[in-house]
C-alpha cells in the first residue's frame, strides 16, 4: 500500500461515508421515536469506538494498517447493505455497536498508516494533502448528494455507499498486489 | 495468485450479500411510511409519487385503475385525520405541481396548478394591487388542498372558499380530464370542494381576485358577554370592516372570560398604500416560539402567553397593514416537533346569537375536565350552503382551538372522551364542527353535525365506484 492508493481509497470511503451521513440520522430518527432514544443510538456509537479504540490501537501494531483497514471497508460495504433493511430500534443499537467498532477502526488506522507512510519526513505536508483530498471529496459527495436525492430513493443512497466502499476494499487489496509485483521486479532492474 | 483470490472470494461473498439486500429491500421497501400534520396517523404507502406534470398523474391513475390499487391525494398534508393517507396506497405528492398557469390582472382572475401555495400566488399578485378573496390565516397551503377542505379565513365579507373559485379541471377516477364549474358539469361543484379528495385530483383552479387594501387595524379588549353585541354593531354593519379576528383566554386567570378583537378597517387615506406593499416575512421565531413552549407546560405560562399577545395585539391598535399582509401571518413559531406528544387542531362554528352561552357551556364542560388547551382564535363566517359539506349553516362564529396532547393510544382516547363532550355541547347550540381534523367526532356527530353527509358519500361512490380515491377519513366515516 502506498501514499497513493491510501489516498484513493481513503477518499473513495470519505465520499461514501459523508454522502449517507445526513440520510443516516434521519433514518435514525425515524426508527426512534424519541429523542431518549435518538440519544442512546448516538451514545452507544461513541461508547463502543471509545472503548475499542485502545484494542485497535495495538492490533494495528501486530497485523498492520492495512488489514484493519480492510476490515473497515469490508466491514462498511457490509453495513450499508444492512441499513435499508432494518426496521426495529434493537436492530438499530447493534448496527450502532458494529459502526462503532468500525469507526474506530478507521479512526486509529487513518492515522497509524499516516504516520508510518510519511516515515518522518513530510509529515504535515503529507498530512495536509491527506486531508486536502478526503476532504474534497466529501464535500463534493455530499453536494452531489443533495441534487441526487430527488432522483433516488434513500435506499439506493446507502446501497451506493456500499458499491464505494467495496471499490475502496478492492483498492486496498489490488494495491498490496500490484506492490509486491513491482517489489519482485525491482531487483532485475539496474 | 493468492491475493486474486481472496479478493475474489471477498467480491463473490459481498455480491450474494448485495443481491440478497436488494431482494429483501425491494420487497420491503414497498411501504413507507407517511404522517400528516396530526402526527396521531402514521401509515404505510406503497408509493410516493412527487407530481409534476398532469400528465404523470393521469398516467398513475390509470396504472391504479388497471392494478386496482387507491391513491391519496396530499398538499401540505395539514388535515389532521388521514385525509391524504391511505394503508398501501399511493400518496400523490401535489406540492412540485405549482405552476401560475394565467394571471388576468383586468378580469381580476388567475389560474393556478392545485399544488400552488397562497404564498406563491401573493407574490405574483402583489405588484398588481391584487389580493386573494378567501384563503386561510397562513398562506403556506396549497390551492387544491385549500379547495378540498373548503377553508375560511378572516376576511368577513367574501364566505368560504368555494366563492371565490370559478372553475377547476378534474382528473376523475377513470382518468379523464373534465371542466367543473357553476355551469359546466356543475353537479360536482359543490362536491368537489370540501370534498376532501375523494372526487378526484384537482388539476388546476382559477379562482376570483381581489383587491389589495388597506387596513387599519381596531384593537379592542372586552369581555365575552359583549362580544356578540360589539360584532354585529361594530363590525358586521360597518361595510368599512373587511376582515375580522378575536381570541379568548385559555389562560387559568381569566379563563373563556377575557377576550381582545382586532378587525381591518379599511383605511381612509388608501393613497399611503404603497408604502405598505412589500409583502413581510416571518422574522421573530425565537420568542414567541419560547413564550407557547412554556405555555405548554405551566399555567402561569399560559398567563404570560395570554398577556403579552393581548398587549401586542392592543398596541397595534391604528396600525396600517396591507389586505395580502393580514392574510400571511406567521406560523413557524408553532412548529412542534416533540416526539411524544403533537399538537391537534378543533374547528367549532356556533351561531353568533348563541356566542356568550354556548362559552358558558363550554368553560363548565373545560372546568372539570383535563385538556392541555394552548390557544383560541374566533373568526366569522358568513352563512354559506354551497358545498354539500357546508359547515356555516347560519353565521357562524369559528372557534379554532389549539390543543396539546399526547401521541399513545391512550392520550388519544382521554382527549376523545373530553372534545366528544365540547362537540356535543356545540350541536346543541345549533353549531358544527370543521372535518378537516382528527376523527374524535362520533358517526352520530357527524350526522348531526352534516346531515348531507350520506349524500355526499352515496355521490362519492356513484362517481368512483371502485373507490380509487380513497383516504383515512372515508374509511373512518364513509364505509
């Protein structure tokens, strides 16, 4: 995986990520019926990437970024086809307790595969651009979004998040191939 | 090779996952549910259909008419008693149908697409010194679901709605398109409007203008023995008074005693008018919004609401507004999004002669009884039978109350218990209640209160015998 393809992947998932983000917590909203319990979803969410945060911290350490980000975007292009789907408040805590695991995941990975791809060197610029292009990319998602909804429905919206995070999954896994393609060839070149 | 293959694996096992979501989703996703302003009726809709052309509309009807599935027909979705919600039916959003088709500043006329709002047509009218004869307080409605509910407003001189239309073209449940007027298939003219969608969709109305003036309000504090007498000398024999509205206490002090009125006096120098035409936005949300929030949950908020909208209105006393301005006040300050609990709305009409009595009755019923009442506003309207569905079966007071309740089965049958009681006691001073609201009145309410009520849903069958237009409150009543 290098700078590149942890750039597109992580902006292909930012789009996906910030174009169901509004549409989620209304779904939310909808599913609750009141705000105790709008309140107890959101809170479950943060409780459990809280409390995860730690574990994930130190699995990124023994089996890599990459991994784990896999598992992220695995993970999310899974959860996104499970969302138009359910229709009851428990259903709904459970989805929140896996987007918080999920969540963190990214969280601490974002920054761990940062932090080792720049090595030191460039940090903030690298880190800048990182964000610069994250950042372009939701943002764009979620204006596109805005026209796009009079057109679809809000469950095509999270089933094309989902589409986008499997790109992103695919990515990351073609990349690590692609790299060890050219990491055989390097030495039969002069 | 083996990285290919995990990914492999991973696209295969994540493509059944897809198509297996996508196959139970499309299924499910057959109802959705919809509400109206009520919030007491969530029901599930097959389909939501955003109208924006006629011909889209006609083009769902008939598929309805093949599939043999009902369609619901919504505007603002204002009507509190499924008026435009039916369990597995289509829900025809009007709302994107708004387009100013004609506009005759000569002839005074203008015709609108049904999804129009009030809103829409003041502001294309204003420039040309025209004004709307009879709509509503607030202007965010739209034109056909004005029309379907045969509305009144607080102008006093020009009756309900239904006079001020001069014809409309209606999609019926066979999908063709036909004229309604006074003269052309006139039969359904009195149907149609205060038909509350059964008839078919109103595609697009032309309706009589009138002009814009100006007014000076009259604000005047009384007690609600003298305001029958104040009314019918003071302002329904004085020509110079256009519009009318007053309100009485719900706060715990001075309780359906205390009242102030404020009526539209049409200004004697009508050469300063242009210095009030700019149509006036909505500005101060936060504070009355505050001021009813409290007033929800204490007494002494009640006291509060009731004294600083007295004064506000007392004070305005002399102000110049223009007729278009009167007819667009504020309602976003109401807006109520409490999950738990929802705000509903009662329609009384009483006789004017019977106004100081029939409050006795009322505060004797309201004294013993639990109901979170927020507001009062009294309008008048004229005796008018056009429609079958005529509620101001002599001249009539209009009493819209306000009320606070919960969402539960439960608050639904307590608040029934007390308004069957208010209902009753208007029947008996000769009144009728407005059916745009809830279904709290009794099949035998209904009767008394519209006794043309069987008429009017022997027509709706005779017209739509298979019942393709179809709607909470048919279910409720009309089966």
């Amino acid at each position: 995986m290098n700078y590149r393809t942890f750039v597109a992947s992580q902006s292909i998932l930012m789009t996906a990520s910030s174009m169901v983000f509004p549409f989620y917590l209304l779904l939310i909203r909808n599913i609750g019926d009141s705000y105790s319990q709008f309140g107890l979803a959101y809170g479950l969410f943060a409780l459990t990437a809280a409390l995860t945060h730690p574990i994930i911290g130190r699995l990124s350490d023994k089996i890599g970024d990459r991994s784990l980000l896999l598992l992220y975007t695995w993970g999310m292009a899974g959860v996104m086809i499970i969302v138009p789907l359910i229709e009851t408040i428990s259903a709904l805590y459970i989805l929140q307790i896996i987007m918080g695991i999920l969540g963190a995941v990214q969280k601490t990975t974002e920054k761990t595969a940062l932090a080792r791809q720049t090595a030191g060197q460039h940090t903030g610029q690298k880190i800048g651009n990182y964000h610069l292009w994250t950042s372009v990319w939701g943002a764009v998602a979620v204006m596109a979004t805005g026209y796009l909804i009079d057109f679809l429905t809000i469950g095509s919206l999270f089933y094309i998040a989902s589409f986008l995070y499997m790109i992103s999954a695919v990515i990351l896994m073609r990349s690590d191939y692609i790299l060890k393609d050219q990491m055989k060839e390097k030495p039969v070149q002069p | 090779m083996l990285k290919i293959k995990w990914l492999l694996l991973c696209l295969i096992i994540y493509v059944t996952a897809f198509y297996f979501s996508l196959h139970v989703y499309s299924r499910q996703s057959v109802t959705i549910t919809a509400e109206d302003a009520g919030r007491l009726l969530p029901v599930r809709m097959k389909y939501f259909r955003g109208v924006h052309s006629t011909k889209e509309i006609q083009q769902w009807v008939k598929e309805a008419h093949e599939t043999g599935e009902t369609i619901s027909i919504a505007g603002m979705q204002h009507s509190q008693g499924g008026h435009t919600l039916y369990p597995n039916g289509t829900l025809l959003n009007m709302t994107g149908y708004s387009k100013i088709l004609k506009f005759n500043p000569q002839e005074k006329k203008i015709t609108v697409q049904s999804g129009v709002t009030w809103a829409d047509i003041q502001e294309k009218i204003n420039s040309y010194g025209l004004s709307v004869k009879v709509m509503q307080s607030q202007n965010i409605f739209t034109v056909g679901g004005s029309l379907s509910v045969n509305v009144h407003g607080r102008d006093i001189r020009y009756g309900s709605l239904i006079d001020s239309v001069d014809s409309f073209r209606l999609l019926t449940p066979d999908g063709k398109i036909i004229n309604v007027s006074r003269k052309e298939n006139s039969e359904l003219f009195p149907f149609v409007i205060g038909g509350y969608g059964l008839f078919g969709v109103i595609l697009d109305v032309t309706l009589e203008l009138a002009d814009d003036e100006l007014y000076q309000h009259r604000s005047a504090e009384m007690d609600y023995r003298d305001y029958e007498n104040y009314f019918k000398e003071k302002v329904k024999q004085d020509d110079s008074v256009k519009m009318h509205l007053a309100r009485i206490s719900v706060a715990s002090e001075t309780f359906l005693k205390e009242m102030y009125v404020t009526d539209y006096v049409l200004a004697d120098q009508q050469n300063i008018k242009e210095n009030y035409t700019e149509l006036k936005e909505e500005q101060m949300i936060a504070l009355p919004k505050f001021m009813l929030g409290v007033s929800r949950y204490s007494d002494w908020g009640k006291d509060l609401l009731w004294k600083t909208q007295k004064e506000y209105f007392i004070k305005n006393d002399g102000k110049y507004e223009t007729r278009n301005n009167v007819m667009r006040s504020d309602s976003e300050f109401m807006e109520y999004e409490n999950p738990n609990r929802t705000e509903v709305l009662q329609e009384y009409f009483v006789p004017v002669d019977q106004f100081a009595e029939y409050i006795n009755d009322l505060r004797a019923v309201l004294e013993k009884e639990e109901l979170n009442l927020l507001n009062i506003t009294i309008r008048y309207v004229g005796h008018d039978e056009d429609a079958v569905l005529s509620y101001a079966k002599n001249d009539m007071f209009a009493l819209v109350m306000l009320i606070n309740q919960g969402r539960s089965e439960q608050d639904i049958q307590a608040t029934e218990k007390v308004l069957q009681k208010l209902i009753d006691v208007t029947l008996d001073h000769d009144g009728s209640f407005y059916l745009p609201y809830y279904s709290y009145p009794s099949d035998k309410q209904l009767k008394r209160a519209y006794p043309r009520i069987e008429e009017f849903f022997e027509k709706k069958r005779e017209f739509d015998p298979e019942e393709r237009f179809k709607n909470l409150f048919y279910e409720r009543y009309g089966q």
